[in-house]
C-alpha cells in the first residue's frame, strides 16, 4: 500500500465515523425540541398565574411575543376609520383647567357637551371613588349628567387580581362576600353581556341563604379585634371615617373566611353542629345523613374558572353608580414581561351570573355604542377535566328580529383578546379635553396622517367641525397627562397613554381585525419540527460549516416568511421561534460546534501525518473537501512523474546498507519536499525511484507545469547534492526523468483488505517509459507531446524524436526539458541548430542533418542527443530507410 493510503483511508473513516455521530445527535437534538415545541404549545395554554418566566418554555415565550412585537412594527400603522376617539385629559388640559383630579361639574360639563355633539356612548378610564372636596354639589351635578345619559355611558372601576386565593368550589363564598360588601356597585345586571355556564352544577343552590348567617356571625367576632387591635379606641368614639374603615376590613376578612370555607379551619364546618348541618342540608336539598356524600361531591365537582377572580375593587360613589345602567374595569392586564399585549374581555369576583362578571371598559362602550348584546359561553375544558374554558363569545344584533349574530369575537378560552395595535399614540384620533370645554363650532384633532411628499407617518392636528367628528362616535374619556401616569408598555412604545389601549381595543371589536392563532400549530408544529430536524441533520452532516450557514440562513428567512405573510395578510399568529432556535441551535450551536471540536483535532493529527506524503496546500485542500478523496478511481486529466538514480547500482555495491540508507534519505527528503513546494502528491518510493503525480487529490489545471517545474527543481539540487558527494569521496549519481500528461484513473483502489491511493491508466505507463528512455538520449528530463502542449508557453523544449514504446503500436513525439523561461543566446543558438538539423533529419536529408549535429558534438560542450542523431544520419547514409520510413524509432526496451 502507498504511503498516501494510511491518510486517505483513515480521512474516510473519520469523516464516516463523524457523519454518524452528527447524524445521531442531530436527531438527539430534534427530539428534544419536540418535547420542548409539546411543553412551550401547552405553555401557552395556561394562566399567567400558573406560568414560570424563568424557565425555559417561558423564555420561549418570551421570545416570541418580542417577535409578535416586531411583526407589529415591520407592519407599521394600520390606518382605521372606526368611529371612535379619545378625549385626552392631557398636559394642555391641566395648564388650562387645573391640575387632576378636576371638579365633577367639569367632568359633567364634558359630557353633556360630548352627547349634544351626537357622540354614541362614552366609556370612562377615570374613578369617582371619593367624594368631590369642597364642592358637594360637584359629585350631584355628575350624577346627574350620568344620569341623564344612563344607556349610553359605561363607569370605570379596577381591582386587584386575585389568582388563585380560593379553591375552586369557594368561588360561590367569594361571590357571597362580594354582594356583601356592596358588590352591585360594580356589577350591574347587565342585559348586554351574558354569561352562560353550562359547568355550573349548583345554580340551583341559594348560598347567599346559607352564607350570610355565618358572615354576619364571623363579623361579630371580628369587629371587636378591629377596633381595639387596630384602632385602639372604643366602639363609641368611632369617628365616621373609622366606622367606614372596620366595615371595609370586615368585607375583607368575609373574603379571609372563603378562603377557609369547608376545610379544617372552617368554623362553621358541617358535622359538629345540628344547626349548621340543617342549614347545609337544606341548602343542598338532601337528608342529614346524605350531607357529608353531597359536600364531598360539591367540593370534588366544581371546576375551576377559566378567568381569575378579581378582589378589592374600588368602585365609583353610589350615587353616581346608581344613576348609570352599565360598569366596566378598566384594568391593564400585563404579559410576564410587564408588556399590555392583551387584554380580558371581562373580570370576575365569583361565578354567579349577573353578581360576578365585570366587561371591559372598551368591550361595554362598543356594546352601549352599538347597541348590541355579548353572549359568553363557558363549558367543561376539552383539555382539563378540572377547569373550564370559553367555548363561544358571540355579539349580537337584538334590534333585529329574530336576534341576529353579529360576529364571533376571537378570545382565548380564557376571555383574552390579542390587541391589534394600530400603531403608536396617535393612532387613533386624540381630542384634549381643552377643546371639549371651550365649546366652540369647531376642535382640534390630532391623528397621525401619511406624509405623501416624505413617504411616512406622522403625528397631524386638524382643525374640524365639532358635530361632524363626534356624530355616531364612540368616546373613552382618559387621562394621559404626564403627572397622572397612565402610561403603559406596548408593542410600539414604552411609553404609551392607558386610555389609549381601550380605544384601540374599541376600534379593534369595530373594524374586527383581530389577530388570532392557528388552532392546529400545537399539534401540526412538533411534527414539522421533527421532519425539519431530521432533514437538516442529514444535510449538515454531507456539508461543510458554509454550506450549513447557508442552509440554515435559507430556512430561516422561509420561516420568517411564512410568518410574516400570516401575520400580515390573515392576521394569524404563528410561533416561529421554536422552529427558528432548532436550526440556531442544532446548527451552530451543536452540530457545528461538535464538527468543530472533533474535526479541528482530528485534522490537525491528519495534518501532521498526511503532510509526510502530500504538500502542506493539498493536505489543506483535501481537510476542507474530503469527498475527493473517493474510493475506487475517478477519471481525471493530471500529469504523472517518474524519475529514477542513475548509478545506484554502483552506489549500492560500494557502500554499507546503514550508509547506502542514509545517502538515500539525502537525496529522497529534498526531491519529496520539493514535489510537496509545488503541489504534487507522492505516490509511492520504489527503491531508489520515485512516482508522484500532479493534479489529484485535489484537481487544478496548472499540473503540467507544476511537474515540469519540479523537474528542473529537482536537477538544480541533484547539482548541489552531487558537489557534497564528491567532496565526501561518494560515487557520483545522476537522475532520469520521465513526465506524461493524460487521462489517469485516480482513487482509493485495491483490493477489500489493502488499498491505495495511487494513479493507473496507459497514460500513467508512458511515463513510467519516458523515464526509462532518458538512458537512451543521454538526456535527465524526457516529457511526452501531451506534456509538452501544456508549458511549451512557459518552459523551453525541444523536440528529440519520435518513439513507439514497448508494447505500444502509436508512436508519440518525446521532448527534453531544458528550461523554465528564457536561455541563453548561446543556449538559444544551439537548440535552434538541433531544431534545423532534425527537421532535415525527418525530411531524409541525413547529409545536411549530419553536418549541423557533428557541430553540436565538438569543443566542450558535447550534445548528448546529437550525438545519438551523429550515429543515425551516418548509419542511413550508408544504409539508407525503406521508402515508407516515417522517422519513428521503436523502443525494444522498457
């Protein structure tokens, strides 16, 4: 086997044993974004309160609603005619009227002057939750505008979110507590929003009747440790305001108890007390004995509500609350990064219809302003035996008869709508507050515009007719002023004005342009994704890291893509980011990097062994592009090179073995190391001879020259060699030189057991001729016609005849290599005599020919080769060739 075989084979072998491994682990990695893409889609699907930011399904998130975020901006401002405005009470406004809050008489004023203007309804994103200072007949004339307008406008309240304080059974004690506490102020019955449990197993069941005994009795027992613990003052010198603060701490405490409700802290359990257990008997229509089954059953059978409960709500005063038919909250809901993104169509303080169920400020304005019903239905989860979900949020037309669907609003089965931003603040048109109150024919409207002449949005005040803009609109009335600090994070700015999300929302139900999911990408995606990976692994285990990037860049932007065709043309949400870190991290990160780390070192062992047969260029090339190095043989057009010691015999006989060994290595190493300067490739030493050839194993086209250049390379350090011989008193040698170019099979041949990475082909035995040959003519360096066509622009040749080898039946012209470049006129001189002397040679003009070669054989410097041509000419003279003579001389020997 040749000394190239070892590094070919275990190059092979590596690369096969790393493709593997890389294949595996690329399926390794697929598969755990499998199960990763499973856990992030049924992430997806819970509460923020049972959501970890930290962990890594929701940093997926993360990540993706950052890139819902960016799909909002490349899409930029989405213009809207929805017949809806803010009202702002903004920095203009308090410079103007005062600082907030302002009197109730001027929020009156206001909307009176909004509805004469012809405004549909008025949605408020402010809170009259404390009694107007100073001024009581402030709070009276704002009823009374309310009043006056009870059907067309919408209070605001807020709360805080509650979680999951109670267990699932203990949301009709909270329900209790919270109509206890005044509750109706915030709920009203409401005949335009509707919610439809079809889960609720105990309507039937009158709780209030049960409860409110056992609240009145745990206030009692509560009220003293209020008033002495905490106020430290008698029940009698309570002031009005301290008798106001032990009436709101007792509401809380009755919301304590729920908390406690039929568990072992439970004061009231059932089974120690005949009375309780009557009251619990009848409240559940069963026997005494049958009582512990039913509590069991209630306790086990309620669900959980798809919505979170809301507490400790601040609600309007009751004499502004009373005069007006429909509340709301106004409460910002924030995604786990703090961002409003969306928003829950409706809050909930139980599960009771028409007591527990607070819209959305924007949902109910849109409902009053349109005059239509909203119907929930909420049903047993599809994926929780353990919860419910919403099933269906339909609006409807009751003014047309029968009732008629209006469309179906597109909510997650927890009642959250995604908020399709228009844009930044003055997406929607602003109006100041000033403006209203100034009451003239005319306002100021600020909107952003599209700017024609410098192609771009930007924010515009137009001067309009009063009655024109607010005719059929819909307005929420919000504060954005500086000091108030409403001021929200979105999409599109950290920055933005809270009342503005509710119109934008309000314009959103209008134009009903609502961003909504691919229902089947949870169970559609983990497939793609494993499809996806295991074709990438396959692929990136047959390329290179730039064919790799290339790829991966390519699917990337396909991904994105389709996700931003989705987005922006079906207003679908598509979670890409799953399918986008499978390729970052199973091509960089793992892949690439395992590539990387078993490659490199493996290449640098390669390297230092494989540059002992190749040049340190190729030993690069073949690193980077293993696949030339093929089994079996590939037909290649390259140049073969032959050369061999004259005199070695001599040598061998007058020398020791350990010396002759070391003479050989001396002369060996500089020949290899000059085939390895100018790209060749060893194919193997035999004796004292040496094959390598040019052009393989990684192709080029300049291997003709290559060859010839290492020739002349090779006499320029046999003269060196020789003079440090002589002085050394070794037998002198000499060197032959045969080079052919042709077609070649090269590769990994042999047999199962021994293979070698070497040349075959009859272009390959020419050469192999050629050497040989060089005994016949004197001559060191012989290269073929095939050669010769090559470099004859850049080496100096000359033609030496035309020779049949053995075993071949065409003859082929033969060339000596003189020099690379130019010579010397002297030089010059005599090869043009040759040249002249051998074309009448061919032409059977021996006498002329004679004449020109006998002077290239005198003085001191004797032309071989003429010398040869000398005996010819004077052997056909006398002896003179058949008629049919073609000048071709006919090798007998090899």
């Amino acid at each position: 086997m040749g000394r190239l075989s070892f590094c070919v084979n275990k190059i092979i072998l590596f690369r096969m044993k790393t493709d593997k491994i890389s294949y595996f682990l690329g399926v390794a990695v697929t598969v755990v974004f499998v199960f990763l893409s499973m856990r992030f889609y049924t992430y997806q699907t819970l509460r923020n309160e049972e959501k970890d930011p930290k962990s890594i399904v929701g940093f997926l998130e993360t990540l993706d609603l950052k890139m819902l975020d960016l799909k909002m901006q490349i899409r930029g401002v989405e213009p809207t005619s929805a017949p809806v405005a803010l009202v702002a009470i903004d920095d203009p406004s308090l410079e103007e009227v005062g600082r907030w809050p302002w009197a109730r008489k001027v929020i009156a004023q206001m909307t009176d002057q909004i509805f004469t203007d012809g405004a549909k309804s008025i949605g408020y994103d402010v809170i009259f939750s404390e009694p107007q200072i100073g001024d009581p007949t402030s709070d009276q004339m704002l009823a009374e505008s309310l009043t006056k307008h009870r059907d067309k406008v919408v209070t605001g309240s807020f709360a805080e979110p509650a979680g999951d304080l109670w267990l699932p059974y203990q949301d009709y004690c909270v329900n209790e507590a919270f109509i206890r506490a005044n509750g109706g102020d915030v709920v009203r019955l409401n005949a335009s929003f509707v919610v439809e449990d079809r889960a609720d197993f105990y309507e039937s069941v009158d709780f209030g009747k049960l409860l409110n005994p056992f609240f009145e009795i745990y206030e009692g027992v509560q009220k003293p440790k209020i008033i002495k613990d905490e106020l430290k003052i008698s029940e009698d010198r309570l002031t009005d305001a301290q008798k106001r603060y032990v009436q709101i701490q007792l509401w809380k405490r009755n919301f304590e108890f729920c908390r406690d409700w039929l568990t072992e802290h439970d004061s009231f359990l059932p089974g120690h007390d005949a009375n309780i257990d009557k009251a619990y008997a009848e409240a559940f229509n069963v026997k005494p004995e049958e009582l512990k089954t039913a509590i069991a059953k209630f306790k086990n059978k309620v669900l959980r509500h798809p919505l979170p409960a809301s507490w400790n709500w601040t609600a309007n005063l009751p004499k502004i609350q009373e005069g007006v038919d429909f509340n709301s909250s106004f409460n910002a809901f924030q995604d786990t990064d703090g961002s409003v993104r969306r928003m829950p169509l409706f809050y909930r303080t139980g599960n009771r219809m028409g007591t527990s169920f607070v819209p959305t400020l924007s949902l109910q304005t849109y409902l009053t302003g349109m005059g239509y019903r909203a119907q929930v239905v909420v049903d047993r989860s599809s994926r929780n035996p353990k919860m419910k979900e919403i099933v269906g949020f339909d609006i409807f037309d009751p003014s047309q008869e029968p009732e008629k669907k209006v469309f179906s609003l597109s909510t997650d089965k927890y009642s959250f709508m995604r908020i399709n931003y228009y844009g930044g603040t003055y997406s929607i048109p602003h109006v100041s507050a000033r403006e209203i109150l100034r009451q003239g024919p005319t306002i100021k409207v600020i909107q952003r515009e599209w700017d024609q002449a410098n192609n771009r949005w930007k924010v515009d005040q137009k001067e309009m007719d009063r009655k024109a803009f607010f005719k059929d609109r819909m307005v929420i009335i919000g504060a954005t002023a500086t000091g108030v600090y409403d001021l929200r994070v979105t999409p599109f700015e950290k920055n933005f004005p809270g009342p503005e999300i509710h119109v934008q929302a309000l314009a959103q139900m209008f134009d009903q342009k609502f961003l909504v999911p691919w229902e089947m990408e949870g169970k559609v995606m983990p497939w793609v994704i494993l499809v996806l990976g295991i074709l990438l692994s396959i692929l990136w285990t047959q390329t290179g890291a730039v064919a790799g990037i290339v790829v991966s860049m390519s699917a990337i932007v396909l991904i994105v893509g389709v996700d931003l065709l989705m987005f922006l043309k079906f207003h679908v949400m598509l979670s890409a980011v799953i399918p986008l870190f499978l390729l970052v991290f199973l091509n960089f990160t793992v892949l690439q990097t395992f590539k990387y780390l078993t490659e490199e070192r493996k290449k640098k062992e390669l390297k230092s062994t494989f540059a002992k047969y190749v040049s340190p260029a190729i030993v690069d090339e073949v690193l980077k592009a293993p696949e030339n190095l093929e089994l079996g043989g590939r037909k290649q057009r390259m140049t073969v090179f032959f050369s061999d010691v004259r005199g070695f015999t001599t040598l061998s006989e007058s020398l020791e073995p350990q010396k002759l060994s070391e003479i050989l290595s001396r002369y060996l190493s500089p020949m290899t190391e000059i085939v390895f300067k100018n790209k060749g490739t060893l194919d193997k030493y035999m004796g004292d001879a040496l094959m390598a050839f040019f052009g393989a194993p990684i192709p080029y086209p300049q291997h003709a020259q290559e060859a010839c250049r290492t020739a002349l390379q090779h006499l320029v350090k046999l003269a060196e060699l020789q003079e440090e011989f002589k002085k050394e008193g070794i037998p002198t040698i000499d060197i032959g030189i045969g080079i052919n170019t042709g077609d070649m099979s090269v590769g990994n041949m042999g047999s199962n057991i021994v293979r070698s990475y070497t040349v075959m082909g009859d272009a390959v035995n020419l050469g192999s001729r050629l050497e040989g040959i060089n005994k016949e003519y004197g001559t060191r360096v012989i290269i073929s016609e095939f050669t010769y066509a090559e470099v004859k622009e850049k080496f100096v040749c000359r033609e030496i005849d035309q020779v049949k080898v053995k075993g071949k039946t065409k003859p082929v012209r033969i060339f000596e290599l003189v020099a690379e470049g130019n010579v010397s006129e002297d030089k010059k001189k005599r090869l043009d005599i040759f040249e002249e002397a051998y074309r009448k040679y061919e032409q059977k003009k021996f006498a002329e020919a004679l004449i020109q070669f006998e002077t290239l054989v005198q003085g001191e410097t004797v032309d071989p080769v003429a010398e040869v041509y000398v005996e010819r000419c004077q052997e056909f003279i006398t002896n003179p060739p058949p008629e049919n003579w073609d000048g071709v001389f006919v090798m007998t020997k090899k």
